[in-house]
C-alpha cells in the first residue's frame, strides 16, 4: 500500500500530530493497520464510532439510504431527517431538533438560539454565556471563545465577545458572575472531557439547573462527547435529575459520520425563525440514517450494560501499579498514571491497543458495545504498561 503517512505530512494542513499508526479498516472494537497489524480501538475515533467499526446494522441502514437518495437540500423533505428528529424528541422530551454536522455546529446553533431568546425577551444587552473554565466547546472562533481555556484562545483573538468564566463546582462564585451580567445562558458539559474526563458535582449541577430555572436563564448542555449512550444514560444529564433547556450533541450520534444535533425544549422550540440559521448539509439523509440505527439500539438494557462495563474497568484498573486514580461515567474512562499519558499511550500502541489522551490522563472511550473479553484484553496491556 503507498505510504500515505508521507503523502499527509506533505499536503495536510500540520494541524495534527499524529502517532504513527496508518489505519486502513477496522471491525468492531478491532483497528487495522496497513500491514495487518491488529489494534483494540480504546478510542472510537474519540467518542465517534458508537457501535465501533463498519457495524453490520449501522452498515445496512447507512447503505441502503445510500442507494436512495446521498443528499437533498434542507428545501425539501426527507424521511431519514424527520424520523430521527421525532426518535430524539420522544425518547428525551425535547420538542424539536436543529441538525448541523459537528459538535461546534451544534454549539454555535445553541449559542444563537440562547441569544435570541434572551434579546428577545429581555433586550439586546442580555446576550453573556456563562462557561466553566477547563471546559471544551469546539474550534470556530465562537466555540473557542466559549472554552473555558486561555490555551485554546491566545493565537486567535479577537474572540467573540460575551463569554464567561467561572470555576467548575463552585455554585457561589457562578452565583455572583450572574448578580453581575447580563446572562442569556449558562453552558457546561456534566464530565468535561477534554478537559481531563471531571465529573461534575450532582449537587453543582442540581443548583445550577435551578437557579438558572428561577432566573430564565437558559441551561445548555453540550453532550457532544457525553451522550448517545457514552455515560450509560442516553443523555448524560439523564445522571443528575435535571432538564437542561438545549443540548447540543454530536460526535457518537452519527455513529461514523459526520452529525450535530442541538435539541430544543418547549420554552425555546420557536425561538429561530425562517432564516434564521441553517446548514446546508445539515439533516442529511445517509447520516441520519445511521443515527437513526444508533440511537434505536441505546435501549434501557442497553445502556444498563454500558454502565456495568463502565464500573468494570473503574474496578480492574484501580489501585493497580502506575494508576493513581479513575474517573469518569459509563464508557468514558479518565486515567490518571504516575507514567506521562503520551508515554502510555505510545507503548499502549506498540502493544496494540489504541488510547486516547485528555489533558495529563489516558482517556478510553471504547464502542458501546465491546465485549468484555475485548476489554479485558485491553486493560490488561493498559494495566502493564502503567506499571512498566
Ligand atoms: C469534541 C467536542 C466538541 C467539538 O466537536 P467537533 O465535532 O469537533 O466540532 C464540542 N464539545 C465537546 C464537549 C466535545 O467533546
């Protein structure tokens, strides 16, 4: 096979720095490279591949819309569109869907629509989203702003303004950054995951949704990374007995293609008008398809599973030698190793299996659906290299 490492690093933007793996198909929880070496995929493609690679049910669905129809415009109707919108209302409550093709598309489109609804109603001053610092929203210059990490920001200023910054798990401090601005939003992510795989505090995050409730300030919840089954709930704020006002979501949803969702509930269903956004590949046919096939198989049991493997690699990996602490819900894993995480990561690979890094922690964010004897493969190379 031509050697399309040296190929990309001549004509890809450098904005990756890859680890030297050349991926050429997969099946399942299995990578391969193009030599035939066998990888475990402890990654997903970060969060993506919900049911790992080419899953024969996401396969059929995504081929057989294939062969129908490959796009349309958002001019006309489509069936795949509109099913998926009414599975992800019914199964959360939501009242209606605005579809995009990523997790800062579906942001972008929760940021307007808070906007709106806040000048709307309380005029054009009112337009501050509060973020929580360590936090990760994506990278158009919007969602970047709304990072809650000056690292992300520093090259690219001027940002968008009307974003704040308040420290995760410290109700009083967002108590006071709201007494002092004009807020139209509060978003956050119940585990940040980039941001080192943090679990929200229940109780933060119950105060949160109240306080916001009283104040009609609308809460946000990007589950880009934590939903579509990853924390063991369909959504991840399914966790904390609350109801955010958006969620945006994108990453697992599509199950390998490319999709944002940004849900509305009914106090902000009408908020945008005709005209007032769009996308033109939004809603697509063949990605809706798939995430039609996904979505109907994150069933009770399901995810009840999900949840069970979740606390099973929580169990095999704590208190082993090199692992300092475990963090996280479900099937998205922080490891917290006295070796640097790149290191890990980089003998991970050399012993085939694939992680993923988050901030100064190993993260795994395995398919939905491996097998426990997959996992226990993985975890114990995971676990001897931690300890090497
Ligand atoms: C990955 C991620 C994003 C950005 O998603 P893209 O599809 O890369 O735009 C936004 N928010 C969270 C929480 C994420 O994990």
């Amino acid at each position: 096979m031509a050697d399309f490492k040296t190929v990309d690093k001549k004509y890809v933007a450098n904005t990756y720095n890859r680890f030297d793996v050349e991926i050429s198909h997969g099946k399942g929880a299995y990578a391969y490279d193009k030599d035939g070496k066998e990888y475990i995929d402890m990654g997903t493609g970060i969060g993506v591949n919900a049911f790992g690679y080419c899953d024969e049910v996401w396969l059929d669905a995504v081929k057989e819309q294939l062969s129908r129809i490959q796009h349309t415009s958002n001019l006309y109707y489509t069936e795949p569109c509109s099913n998926l919108a009414q599975i992800l209302c019914e199964k959360t409550g939501f009242s209606k869907v605005f579809f995009s093709n990523s997790g800062a598309e579906a942001n972008e489109c929760a940021i307007k629509v808070a906007r709106k609804y806040a000048c709307d109603k309380y005029g054009e001053k009112r337009y501050n989203v509060i973020t929580l610092k360590n936090s990760f929203h994506g990278r158009t210059i919007t969602t970047l702003s709304a990072t809650g990490q000056d690292v992300f920001h520093t090259k690219f200023k001027p940002l968008t303004e009307g974003f704040l910054y308040v420290d995760a798990n410290d109700f009083d401090g967002l108590k006071e950054c709201v007494e002092n601005n004009e807020v139209a939003a509060i978003m956050l992510e119940c585990v940040q995951g980039e941001g080192g795989v943090l679990v929200l505090d229940e109780e933060y995050v119950k105060n949160v949704a109240n306080f916001a409730k009283e104040r009609d300030i609308l809460l946000i919840v990007d589950e880009v990374q934590t939903g579509n089954g990853r924390l063991g709930t369909l959504y991840g704020y399914m966790n904390y007995g609350i109801t955010p006002d958006i969620v945006s979501t994108a990453k697992g949803l599509g199950g390998g293609l490319p999709i944002g969702a940004t849900l509305l509930s009914k106090k902000v269903e009408n908020v945008l008008a005709f005209g007032d956004h769009g996308s033109t590949f939004g809603g697509n046919p063949v990605v809706c398809a798939g995430a039609i096939s996904i979505i109907n198989r994150l069933t009770d049991e399901f995810l009840a599973e999900v949840a069970k493997k979740g606390e099973f690699i929580k169990q095999t990996l704590k208190d082993c030698n090199g692992i300092l602490s475990v963090s996280g819900k479900g099937l998205m894993i922080g490891i917290e190793t006295s070796r640097p995480a790149k290191e890990v990561v980089l003998d991970c690979i050399k012993e085939g299996v694939l992680c993923l890094t988050a901030k100064t922690k190993v993260r795994l964010l395995p398919p939905l659906n491996i097998s426990y004897e997959t996992l226990t493969v993985a975890l114990d190379v995971i676990k001897n290299v931690c300890a090497k």
